[in-house]
C-alpha cells in the first residue's frame, strides 16, 4: 500500500468536486467549516497531510518533499474526481497556506488542469530569505524543545500571522502531529518554498479562474498574495481586513462569502 493510500480523507456532500488542503500544522479540521457550508451543493474533501494527525507518518525524512505532498494531494483529487456525479474536469481544487502552495503546484502541472483554483494565505518563499530561516529556526527549536515549546516560539506566538482565536487552534492542532515528519516537512519543504516570481511563467500561462484570500493581518502572505494576482491571468484577490492567517476560520463568514461568489461565477 503506499503512503498515499494511507492518508486520512474525509467526503462531505455530493456533485462537483471541492478538494481542500490544510495548512503545516493543521489538518481536515481546519476546513470543516467549508465542508459545512458548500456540502449540498458539492462534494467536498479534505485530508490530513503527511506527517499531521491521522495520516502516515514515515520515519524517514527523505518521505517529506515538495514531491510527495504534491503526489498525495494528487490522490486525493483523483479520488474526487472519480467520485463526483459532474463530469471530470468540474472540480475546484485548493488550500491554506503550504496546502495552498501544495495545491497550486499541482494545478500548474495537472494534466487535466482543475476548473477553478482558490488558493488562501500563500506563504512567502525563497530559500535565503525569512521563511528559510523561520523553518530552519523552528525545526531546531522542535528536535531541542519540543512541539510545544517551539511551536509557542515560531508559530503561535506571531501575531502578524495568527489573531488569538487562529492562534489557539493551531496550537491545539500542532501537539498532535509527529515531531520528526514536522522537522522534515520545514527543511525540506517549507525552507524552500518557491516565490510566485519563480514560478512566474507557469503562472502566466495558467488560464483557470482563481480565487486568492489573505488576510489583512497576514503581513507574511500579503505580499505573495498579491504577486500571485499580478501575475496570474484569471485571478481575484480578496483581502479580509482584521483577519490573520487562518483567515478560513478567522473570518468563516467573508471567506465562505467569497468562495461562494466565485464557485457562482464558474457555474454560470
């Protein structure tokens, strides 16, 4: 059976399908709220990344790569799209944060490109620049510390990432996860996470409708945000003002509102 087969999925609802990625830390958890609100009219699915709460978790840290998160992601959208009662190539496809970029990447180089892409809170890359350094520094901080003690630190603790409800959900989906697959998923993921410049001419040429929320406390994702709507053809940027990052539940009611206006837009 392979890593991928052994992801935790969760469907909600029938018809086309929305995939949902969570963001490094997180989990399906995170996107409930969506799954609640969009399931009668679609089939929405979410799952745990490698390495968090109820998926696998390999020992090896060679098992964490931009790769393997974008395979997996790939077998869940595969899933959804065998699943859904809408003929294949309806489905919409996004995330949060690193499952936003996971999502992204993969969109980039479907062969069946999605028929809308959403992506929420793009995190900032560039590997020699602060997010390298954030991601080394708290890998460090988890392999001496622990979890919780770098995780309060680096994560948490930012309040121009996270308000205080977003903080306090992350912190508790945080400690659940395994501290090994966390360390190898910031060196080698998230310390190298590409900038929208980087990935400039496959933006460019990516013509699906997409929908880009950050919010307006996430000093971290604006400027990425940002970029992504400058240099994607078909894009929308919605900003959220007095959001932080997990602005999908930071703001459920203008996020759902947003994500609704734009699935309107693709049915028509």
């Amino acid at each position: 059976m392979s890593d991928s087969a052994r992801l935790h999925v969760e469907q909600y609802g029938s018809g086309p399908a929305l995939v949902l990625a969570h963001g490094f830390g997180g989990s399906a958890r995170n996107f409930r709220p969506q799954a609640r609100a969009f399931s009668a009219s679609r089939s929405v699915w979410l799952y745990d990344a490698r390495g968090h709460a109820r998926s696998i978790a390999p020992s090896e840290a060679s098992a964490y790569s931009e790769a393997t998160l974008v395979a997996d992601f790939d077998s869940v959208a595969e899933r959804a799209k065998s699943a859904e009662a809408a003929p294949r190539g309806q489905e919409v496809v996004g995330g949060l944060s690193l499952g936003a970029y996971t999502a992204l990447i993969w969109a980039l180089h479907a062969l069946e490109p999605p028929r809308g892409l959403v992506l929420a809170a793009f995190p900032s890359g560039g590997n020699d620049g602060a997010r390298s350094r954030w991601a080394t520094g708290l890998a460090d901080a988890i392999e001496q510390r622990g979890l919780d003690a770098g995780g309060a630190e680096y994560v948490w603790a930012d309040a121009s990432r996270f308000d205080p409800k977003g903080a306090a959900l992350i912190r508790q989906g945080f400690l659940e996860h395994s501290a090994p697959a966390m360390t190898a998923i910031l060196r080698n993921v998230l310390a190298t996470l590409k900038t929208p410049d980087q990935l400039a001419t496959e933006l460019e040429r990516f013509e699906r409708p997409t929908l880009i929320v950050v919010g307006g406390l996430d000093l971290d994702a604006l400027t990425p945000s940002r970029r992504l709507a400058e240099l994607l053809p078909n894009a929308k940027l919605v900003v959220i003002p007095d959001a932080g990052h997990v602005v999908n539940l930071a703001a459920p009611v203008a996020f759902n509102a947003a994500l609704e206006e734009f699935l309107a837009t693709i049915r028509s």
